[in-house]
C-alpha cells in the first residue's frame, strides 16, 4: 500500500487538474521507483510472514540442494 498509494494519488490529481498542475519530472520518478521497490519489498515480506511460505523455500532449496534439509 505504501508502494502504490502515492503513484495512484498522482494519477488522480494529474487526471483531474491536467490543465492546471504541472507534476515535475522528480515525482513522477520517484512514484515509479516505489512501485519497482514493491516487487523487491515483496519476498522478504512473505518470507518473514508466511509459515508455508517459509517451508515451501526451504523444499525447494533442498531439492536444488543449496541447503541442508531439516
């Protein structure tokens, strides 16, 4: 949510007062780099919430044997 909610704030204001507000070229950078840290952001989240998540790593990383299995 703290990824995307500036990017879709600016597409609202942008789409409604287009004619009169001007978004710098600095904002609209850094609403796209937030939505791309989103996808970065994202495994480390699931790998600390998630217990399935957690044991799904850990099999498949056994069976590309890159660790040992408990």
């Amino acid at each position: 949510m703290i990824c995307f909610t500036p990017y879709y704030i600016l597409v609202i204001v942008s789409w409604i007062a287009h004619n009169y507000f001007d978004v710098g070229d600095w904002l609209n950078r850094l609403c796209a780099m937030l939505l791309y840290s989103n996808s970065i952001i994202n495994p480390f989240i699931y790998a600390a919430k998630y217990r399935e998540f957690q044991t799904g790593a850990r099999r498949l990383l056994a069976k590309m044997k890159l660790i040992q299995q408990q």
